[in-house]
C-alpha cells in the first residue's frame, strides 16, 4: 500500500511525542485550549447515547473495499441477526475517495460510482452509514483529505445521508503540526485540537446527527478534550491487529480510562478483530467481552458473507452486548490481576455488576485453579449470577478455584451483588 509506508514514517516520527504528550509539563503548556474547550457549550448529545456498534470495512478488507462489499454487509447485519443484536452503523473507511473537481467538491472514486445510492441502499434496510476522512490532505492511506475544505465535506456527507465520521489525523502531523509548529510540540497539539474542533463545527452546522469519532491514536489524552468539541468516540491507541498480543496490550492501555465516559462520549480502543486471522475461540471471546466490560464501540471488522456459525455466536451474543449496551454508561475497571490472571468489573444500571475473570497468559502457570477473591472486589457471601458464555447459572463465592484456559474468560453478571457494609 503506497499510503500506509508513508503513514507508518509519520507515526514513527511522532512517536517520541506520544509519549512525551503525556508529561504534566506538556499538559500544562496545554491548559488553556483545554479551558476553552471546556465552556459550557458542549453540545447536546443526540448520537452515542450507548456506545455505537455497527461494522467497519478496515480490518478486513482494508484498501480493497468497493460499493459491492458495504452492500454485502448491510445484507448480511440483517440476514445474520447482527442487525437485530443492535449493529446499526455500516462505516467505509478509507480509500473510497477520488479527485476534488475545480470547485473542491471531492468525488469518489471508481470504487464507489454512487455515494448517494449507496447511502440509500443501506438505509432502506434500516442501517446507518458512516465514511472516513481526516484533518489533513491525504488520508493514511494515502487519498484526499479535508484539509481547507471541512465545511464542503461536512455538507456533502450530510446531502448524502451520512451518519457517521472516522476523522483520522495522518497527513495533518506533517502537513501541519511539524510544518507550522516544527519542534513545538505543545504547539503542534494545540492545531490538531483545532483541527478537530473545526470538523466536529462543520458537521454540527450541516443540522444532521453524524457520530464524530476521532482518530488520532490516544496522543494527548483526547478523552479530555475530545468530548467539548463534539466527539462522540476517540481512538486511545494505535491500531488493533488480529493478533492476542496486540488485543492484550490495547486492553492494559485502557486501565485509568474509565472515569472520561458516559452516554455520547466513549473511549475506543479501536474496532473488533473478532472473527479475523487466526485468533482462537477463546481469544475471540476474551476480546469481545473485554470491549464489552470497556463500554466500548462495537464494530466487528470481519468478513460477514463468510462468517462461521462460532464467530456469529460470539458477536450476537445478547448478553454480552447487553453489558457493552448497558444505560448507566460506565466503562469497566481492573480490580486486581494475580498472575496470569485478571479481574475487572464493571458497574450496571439496576445496581447490578459484572464480572471478567480472564487469563491473559500464554500458558496456565502456578496461580492455576485460580483463587477468586470476592473481598477484592468488595463482595460478601456467596453471588448468585449468570455466565454469559454458558448461558448458565453460577454462584461465586470467596476463594472459589477456578480453571480458565489461556486467554479464555470466565464473564458473569450479578443481578443483585452483595456487597461489603
Ligand atoms: C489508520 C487508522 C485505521 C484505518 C487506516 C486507514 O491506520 O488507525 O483504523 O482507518 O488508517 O488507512
């Protein structure tokens, strides 16, 4: 892919700065946009009130997606039962886009003969659609961008339908922020805040609901920010891949996370790779419960004209999608870990709480039968819950073993906890 070796030589570049971008100092110098921000003018939400799920064309099919695929899977969200599982959003992401005529009207490229079609086709089997762009000229893979032409794109997205916005930063980091502020790196930050700030406007001007979901990998702490200026979701990492290593990582990233969501506003730790490369069903479950127990977007990325009965088994599952779903809006938390083994939880509407029990070793070492330690999590007595995967009955109680294979989970949910006076 042209694009991505120039996108992989920009985010090295930056790099040190990701990292840099978390020191106080760098938080301080960035205090007073922040402040703006922060006025009593975010915007009432009317999107993302529970976070969106929906299928995203990337992790799959990458460059290659054409109208013909997004038809597919609007068709198979309905003929699976995904649809009726709550994934409403169908989202092209990049390289749809072609060539901006004299009046900067960007048209899209022989991929998509008809945007506007398209966006009707998926509407009538009652989905939404969402597309990609980004702050700069180029997308990351390497397509036109909005830079200088945000309202124009904001109200064609909206004359076609469009409900949904992956608005991904790439080409702004050289194009801009090391063009306009080299070496500044508090002053980098500020523009791309701004540049953020200028889609999230133009897409609220054009009137219509349209889900703005920043992508910019987590630099800066974007859950800080990102909600004020209208962002529905934000990116807290670098990209997923289909593999256990990269899904772990991602999810110890999200730890600290929780307390910057709520209804409309959602950490992203990027979209599912269930069902893609070689992941096992373990491996598929674990990721899809820990989405879930995060609160985070549900957008399967896998290829749904050909998915197998297990990975449709795993992505429907009503329970599961009913923790990621639930009202109150709260994301999550690790409780404790104990070797290989980890436990988190994650407050439900009801007074109700659930439970991940994962072992996130590669293999099952000496802390195995694991002992649960119910006072950890501020429970007393014997709970009576379900378990999500089996559909079955449990009770847990304190100090209880149990034997969870490499990278399995045991996920349940407790009606009515007892918790500790
Ligand atoms: C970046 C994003 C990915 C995807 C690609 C498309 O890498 O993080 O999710 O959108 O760009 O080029």
């Amino acid at each position: 892919m042209r694009m991505i070796a120039s996108l992989s030589l920009a985010v090295l570049a930056f790099a040190p700065f990701a990292i840099a971008a978390q020191s106080n100092s760098v938080a301080s110098a960035l205090s007073s946009p922040r402040m703006a921000l922060k006025a009593p003018s975010a915007p009432p939400q009317v999107v993302a009130l529970t976070p969106p799920m929906g299928w995203n064309s990337w992790n799959f099919f990458a460059e290659r997606v054409t109208d013909k695929d997004i038809r597919a899977a609007a068709d198979n969200l309905v003929a699976t039962g995904m649809k009726d599982a709550g994934y409403v959003y169908v989202n092209i992401d990049d390289t749809w886009e072609g060539e901006r005529d004299a009046t900067g009207l960007l048209h899209t490229n022989e991929k998509f003969p008809d945007m506007k079609a398209l966006a009707d086709y998926v509407h009538s089997k009652g989905l939404k659609i969402g597309i990609y762009s980004g702050p700069g000229t180029k997308t990351c893979g390497g397509y036109a961008a909005s830079l200088g032409h945000e309202e124009q794109d904001a109200k064609m997205y909206a004359d076609w339908g469009i409900d949904y916005l992956k608005y991904d930063l790439c080409s702004f980091i050289p194009d801009v922020m090391e063009k306009q502020a080299p070496g500044d790196k508090a002053a980098q930050m500020k523009l791309m805040i701004a540049a953020y700030e200028k889609m999230g406007a133009a897409l609220k001007a054009t009137g219509r609901p349209i889900v703005f979901s920043l992508c910019q990998y987590g630099w800066d702490s974007p859950w800080e920010w990102a909600p004020a200026l209208g962002g529905n979701l934000w990116r807290t990492t670098g990209d997923i891949d289909a593999h256990w290593d990269r899904i772990y990582t991602i999810l110890e990233q999200q730890d600290g996370l929780a307390k910057y969501v709520g209804p409309g506003h959602w950490n992203d730790p990027d979209m599912l790779e269930v069902g893609n490369g070689k992941l096992s069903l373990a491996e598929n479950r674990s990721h899809f419960s820990m989405w879930a127990l995060l609160a985070a977007p549900l957008l399967a990325g896998n290829d749904l004209p050909n998915m197998k009965p297990a990975i449709k088994a795993i992505l429907t599952n009503k329970d599961v999608i009913a923790i990621d779903q639930d009202a109150l809006g709260k994301q999550g938390k690790k409780a404790y870990s104990d070797g290989e083994v980890e436990v988190w939880t994650r407050e439900l509407s009801g007074g109700a709480l659930a439970i991940a029990v994962i072992n996130v070793g590669s293999d099952r070492y000496s802390t195995h039968p694991f002992l649960l330690n119910l006072q950890r999590l501020g429970l007393v007595g014997t709970q009576a819950g379900k378990n999500l995967w089996t559909g079955k009955d449990i009770s847990l109680t304190n100090r209880m073993p149990l034997e969870i294979p490499s990278h399995d989970i045991l996920l349940v949910r407790i009606a009515s906890p007892k918790m500790a006076p």
